[in-house]
C-alpha cells in the first residue's frame, strides 16, 4: 500500500472514531434509552471505518497496479457501498435493539469527519501525479 494510503488510514481512523463517540455521547444524552444510543453508534461507527477502509485499500492497489483503471474501480466501489448501505437500512428498518436515529446520525458524522480528515491529507501532502522514471510517449 502506498504511503499516502497509510497516512489516510492513520490520520483518518481515530478522527472518525473520535468523532463517533462524541456523536454517541450526545445521542446517550438526548435518546430516551442511553444504552441502545450508544449501540447505534458503536454499530454507525464500525460500518463507516469499515467503508472507508476498505474502500481505500481497494483503490490504493489499484492506483499502484494499474491506475488507468482508478475512477472505474473507485465509482464500483463506491456504488457497492451505497448498496450494502441500502441492505442495512432496509434489515434494521424496524429495528429496536439500537437507536436508528443516533445509529444515522453517527454515520452521517463519521462520513463527514472522514472526509475532512482525507482533504486536510491531501491537502497538505505533495502526491505526484507523474512518475518522473516512467518514460513518456515516443513520438
């Protein structure tokens, strides 16, 4: 995995976890059972770091064997994410083991705090987009 891939994961993790809890303990303050509050969370925050995670080991092998074929491995990933999402909404649906609105809630705020936490990476670290000892195009 490259190294800009590991530094998402290592920056991107606990910012995402962190900001799960803190979304749990607010839902914990607010919910009418704290209990099922927190699980809601804790289950919000497993699915989003998994997502994530997998999502940009996918992608960072890709990039590193064959990037031509990055934006259409991405857009698959991306579209089987949305799709396993849509499973879980539709099998918890009625669910009360957990609290669904702190449960979205949760998700909601970990995608955003990864996102944030990819952007403030990117943001602040040179990635080349050209391999300097690749030879160009022969004309």
């Amino acid at each position: 995995m490259p190294s800009i891939d590991r530094l998402v994961l290592r920056v991107a993790i606990p910012v995402t976890v962190a900001v799960g809890i803190v979304a749990g303990l607010i839902g914990a303050l607010v919910a009418a059972d704290a209990g099922k509050a927190v699980l809601g969370a804790a289950i919000g925050i497993v699915i989003v770091v998994a997502f994530f995670t997998v999502g940009q080991v996918v992608v960072g092998a890709v990039l590193k064997s064959a990037p031509q074929m990055a934006m259409s491995v991405a857009l698959m990933v991306y579209l089987l994410k949305i799709g396993v999402l849509f499973i879980f909404i539709i099998l918890f649906q009625g669910t009360t083991a957990f609290d669904t609105k702190v449960f979205a809630l949760t998700i909601v705020a970990c995608t955003l705090a990864w996102t944030a936490a990819e952007v403030w990476i990117f943001a602040r670290t040179r990635v080349l987009y050209v391999d300097p000892g690749q030879e160009g195009p022969r004309i």
